[in-house]
C-alpha cells in the first residue's frame, strides 16, 4: 500500500539539495538557501495535482486537521459529526479544538452514510467531516449538499486516499477544507507529514498563521517583525519533509495505477467463491485501491474465512474488533478520558454525547460481515500465486 515502497534515490536527491544548504526550516536565512523552498515547490506541485487554490504542508495529519477545525472556527461548545469508522485521529483532532465528536452510520462504501447526517446535526453542530476510508471515496457530493442545506461546514479528511477521485474532481476538492495524512503507512509519504486543502483565501490564510504561531509571512518585512491577528502554535512542515513530498507526489498517480491492477487480480479470485460480496464503489474510477473490502453473509463466514487464509500466509483486518478504527471499541473515549482531568470539553458540552452502537446499526452489521486486505504496490508474480492459492484453499472452509 505505502509509498514507503517506493523510497530511492529520487528521494535522496530531494533531501541532498536541502543539506547542501544546510537550511533545514521551511523559514527565512533566504541568503543561505540558493533558491531551495522544497515545502513552498511541494505545497505548489500538489495544489496543481489536485486542481486546488491553496495547499498548506503541516507536522502530521492530526495537525492539519486540528489546523483546519481551528480555521473553520470549532471550538468549545460545538458538535462535528464524524463517522463511526475512521482512525481515531479524526476524533482526536476534534476534541483538541475543544468541540465534541458525534458519532455517525456508515453505508455500504463503509463511509460516512449521506443520510444518517441528518438524525445527528442539533443546534451545536458546527462541522462534518467525511473520511475517505480505505482508499474510496465517500458519497462526497451528497455530504455536501446536506451539509450546505444545514449551513454547516466540510472538512474532507481524505488521509486513506490520496490521489483518489469522485467523478471529475480529485478528492480534498469538494468540501470547505480537506487535508491529507504522509505518514509512513499512506499512499505517499514523508515520513510523518500533513497537508491542508482549500479554495477559500481567508480559510487558507486562517490556517497558515495558525500553523506558524501566527506570523503571517507578510514578504516584505522580516518573520518575527510583521503585525499578528491570531494566536497559533507550530505545526510546521521542515525542508526534509517537504523534499522528500515532492519525489514521493511524482510517484503517486504509478502507485494509485500499480495498487488498482494488484487488487483486481485479487478480487478476480475472491468473486469466484459462493456469498462473498464486495464494499460498494461509489465511483470505481476513483478508488485508489490501497485496500480490498470484500464481504460474507454474516459474521461467522467472515471469521472463519479470515482463519483460514491465515493459515495460508494471507492476514486480513476484521475492522469490527479494531482497537484504532471503529469507535465503539475506544474505551478512552467512551469514558471521555481526555488528556486533563477534568474531561474537557466533555464535562462542559451542553448536548447529549452518545456512542452506543444503538445509533450505527448499518456499521455494527456491515463491518461485522467484512475483512479488508491491504494492496501493495509491488507484488511479485509468486506472491500473486501464494495470495491466489490461499484463497481457493480458505473457501473450503466455508
């Protein structure tokens, strides 16, 4: 799946440019950088990718979407509504700004269910937030027709899928902000990383001084002597960073394009065997494949299943008993044990906070019947054959 794969001496020579300057802050000694920006050329080359206004290169995905929440003005006080699931980082993010995650259904694409946002917005709701799971994309369109009904805001994390599509758009463009994840799992990486997505110029601006304690890199005055309007903390993305982004951007659309070919040679093998079914594509064109969700009748067949073809070298991830992807299973955030004592911003939200399975149905029998395999980009003819074979033998035990 990562673009960890992929890591050579394009990367190498990326980096190189940055320490033969010896700059390694994305900031100032202009005199001394001979002309490299690698972050500013890397934030630039995506937002041309993406068909984007503005791009901001941040720490890690959890940053960019704390930066964009606090761009978007949630704060303490407020709801966002998140699906079931997603990465806890997602909730995470939500909680540091001070607002309350609300736990929302998923439809068969395993994403965020269009219509179950409905039952779920209250006079508190400030934002939602679709995550593009596992490579596919959301119902983004419908996600955001009824966010704009209800005059709320869309922050699109698309962290799981990068390079992916719905329709004529890449993902991250459909939404009021969106952000994408380059840590060393994901599509493409930086080892750890983060970008920011928008086309609104007071959101992009919100979120570039907040990123950076405030300054807001006024050109013609010195950083530290330009006047401030907010309050911010560090999030800044370094050269090294940013240097090795733009090999691994170059690199993307033959990732997106190896993974695709590798998952429907294994989904050809899989479509042969009686009761499974497949996660529903929305638009396949813009699937980027890093994962194959594929499913069974019910939950027995799936585990049994699952047992089987580990027995012949091939692991698959029940997401239903995930200790990091399925809400319902963080006993921390059940309990609302956040980082300080006094359980902010639980203790003082005046709304309701549920996260009984009471209220994601569709999540608690769709993730029970289904086991996602993880794609990679190289895959060795044998290993095909080893993934092929183990399949055929673990149907026998259904």
């Amino acid at each position: 799946m990562p673009g960890n794969e992929l890591i050579g001496k394009e990367e190498m020579k990326e980096v190189m440019d940055v320490l033969e300057t010896g700059i390694l802050m994305r900031y100032e000694f202009d005199d001394q950088r001979q002309g490299v920006y690698k972050v500013q050329e890397f934030e630039r080359a995506f937002a041309e990718y993406l068909g984007a206004q503005y791009t901001l290169g941040v720490t890690s995905g959890s940053a960019a979407l704390k930066v964009a929440l606090t761009a978007l003005d949630v704060g303490p006080g407020d709801e966002v509504i998140v699906p079931a699931f997603d990465f806890i980082a997602t909730y995470e993010a939500v909680l540091e700004v001070g607002a309350v995650p609300v736990m929302t259904d998923i439809d068969d694409s395993l994403n965020l269910d269009p219509r179950a946002i409905g039952d779920r917005i209250t006079p508190y709701t400030k934002a939602v937030i679709p995550v593009h799971m596992c490579g596919a994309p959301a119902k983004i369109d419908e996600i955001v027709a009824v966010a704009k009904t209800n005059g709320i805001a869309v922050l699109e994390d698309n962290a799981q899928a990068c390079g992916g599509s719905y329709g004529e758009n890449k993902l991250g463009t459909f939404g009021d902000m969106a952000i994408l994840s380059f840590d060393f799992y994901k599509t493409i990486t930086t080892g750890e990383g983060g970008m920011i997505i928008t086309n609104d110029k007071r959101l992009y601006d919100r979120s570039d001084w907040y990123h950076d304690h405030g300054h807001d890199h006024n050109p013609n005055v010195g950083r530290g002597l330009e006047g401030r309007t907010i309050l911010g903390f560090n999030y800044r993305m370094t050269e090294l960073q940013g240097a090795v982004g733009l090999a691994q951007l170059r690199k993307l659309d033959y990732i997106v394009e190896q993974q695709r070919k590798n998952k429907a040679a294994i989904k050809n093998v899989l479509g042969e065997i009686d009761g499974v079914g497949f996660r529903t594509l929305f638009d396949p064109a813009g699937d980027t494949a890093t994962f194959l969700g594929f499913n069974f009748p019910d939950a027995a067949a799936a585990k049994v299943f699952q047992g089987a073809l580990k027995e012949e070298g091939c692991d698959t991830i029940y997401y239903k008993e995930n200790a990091w992807h399925y809400a319902p299973n963080w006993e921390h955030l059940i309990a609302w044990s956040t980082a300080n004592s006094k359980k902010f911003p639980f203790c003082s939200h005046e709304g309701a906070i549920d996260y009984g399975v009471e209220c994601i149905p569709q999540a608690e029998d769709i993730l029970g019947r289904t086991l996602f395999m993880i794609i990679p980009v190289r895959m060795e003819e044998a290993r095909l054959e080893e993934i092929t074979n183990g399949i055929r033998k673990a149907a026998k035990a259904l």
